[in-house]
C-alpha cells in the first residue's frame, strides 16, 4: 500500500527560500567589499600587483607555489613596497675645498689682496674693489687694474663659459656730465672692464654688463668702510662643473 507524505510546512518552504537569498546577498556584499578595496589601492601596488600575476615573466607561480605576489620583486613580506633608497651620490669636492683652490690660484698671481673670490654651484665671483681697478668717481681703468686683469686673463679665457661683469656703487648720489646718477657710473665702470677683456683676447659673445648703481649694497652705506665695500666690480663666471675643473687646473 503507498505512502502519502504530508506536504511540507510552511515554515520549511520558507527556510529553504531565505537560504538562496542570503547567499545571493553575502555574494553581492562581498562583491562590494572587492570593488571598495579596488577603489582604495594605490596606484603603484597595483601595478606591482599586477607585474607579479604576468605568467610570461614568472611562470605559473601563483597557480603552483613557487613564485607568490608576496614572493614578487618590489614587495616586501608585509605586503607593503620597499622604500626607495636615494641613489648614492659621486664624490665632488664641497664648496670650501674649491673655494680653497681658486684662493690659491689667485697667491700664485699675486692678486690675493686684490680680488676676493666666492663659489657656489656653477658660479665663480670674482670681487675687485675699485680702488683696484678705477679713480673715485671715474670709469677710466688705472695701469694697475689692467695688470689685474691681465694676471686674470688665464683664468678667464680657460673655458667657453658666459662672463657676467657687474659694476656696483654705495648711495652717495653722483651727479656729473658724464654720469647723471650712480646707475650710469656702475654701467660704464662694467662696460670699462668689458672692454678691456676683449682687448686681452676673450671672445665678447661670452661677455654681458650688468649695472646695479647702489641697489645691491653688501655692507652699511652709513660708514665709510662699507661705503667702500659696496664701490666695486665682480666677474661672475657662469661655469658647469667640467668648466670648473679645467680652471681649476691653470
């Protein structure tokens, strides 16, 4: 005789349609989650993420074990990229030591007394005061500063650097016929050096005048010390470091 089996209860039916609906839900959440984590990875890990799942340059390491994400060049077993290490510098010669050299060229000239120099990266200043180089209140060069230039001529003329002369004065106002104002003096002071380095041999493409009158002081114009600091003229050499070298060996 067959058996009837009583249809399910109501309560049964509903627990088997409440489990397909929380699968169906956990797998859109965890869908949510990989999208939200996506969004949030950085651009560099991804890349890096991605390098380590390329089977033509790894094999098939992730599928079999023997190269990993984590086992991958460019990260570390924490799952984080190393960080970078500075490329190690070659040694040069600090700013001192090289300041130190051209101090010493200058000794052996005789022009120790005479003309200061400063460096920085790719600048040589060479200061002369201009009781070196002119009479007060005058653009004229006195026999003594061409014989300055000319022991500087060596140094000048050892590379195809630019030369920037610059003709600087303190804020005593001049008011002359052949200088209205210290800008027309520092102007003709500098194009008076110019001049003269051309006359020596240097190729004038490589020479530019610059004038500031007394808006670029390096000591107090209330003294007559630094009064006389601030009347001067510089050399500034524009020189790469091969440049540099080169000078450093006249």
């Amino acid at each position: 005789m067959a058996t009837f089996d009583p249809p399910a209860e109501k309560g049964e039916r509903l627990e088997e349609w409440m489990l397909t609906y929380m699968d169906t839900v956990t797998l859109l959440v965890t869908l949510f989650v990989l999208i939200l984590s996506f969004a949030s990875i950085s651009e560099e890990k991804f890349n890096a993420l991605v390098e380590g799942l390329r089977l033509d340059k790894y094999g098939p390491g992730i599928m079999t074990g023997s190269t990993g994400v984590m086992d991958m060049p460019g990260i570390t077993a924490g799952g984080s990229l190393p960080t970078k290490q500075p490329a190690a510098k070659p040694d040069t010669e600090s700013s001192a030591e090289t300041t130190e050299r051209l101090e010493a060229m200058l000794a052996e000239r005789g022009l120790t007394d005479l003309v200061q120099v400063k460096f920085q990266e790719g600048l040589i200043n060479l200061q002369l005061q201009e009781n070196v180089l002119f009479p007060s209140g005058s653009a004229d060069l006195i026999p003594g500063g061409a014989k300055v230039l000319d022991r500087l001529y060596p140094i000048l003329s050892s590379g195809k650097f630019d030369i920037v002369v610059q003709g600087h004065t303190d804020s005593v106002p001049i008011s002359t016929d052949a200088f209205p104002s210290n800008w027309e003096l520092s102007g003709a002071r500098a194009s008076s050096v110019v001049r003269d380095l051309i006359q020596l041999g240097i190729d004038q493409d490589r020479l530019q005048i610059a004038g500031f009158a007394h808006t670029e002081p390096i000591a107090s114009n209330d003294t007559d010390e630094g009064r006389a600091q601030n009347r001067r003229v510089n050399i500034v050499l524009h020189a790469s470091s091969d440049e540099i070298s080169e000078i450093l060996r006249q």
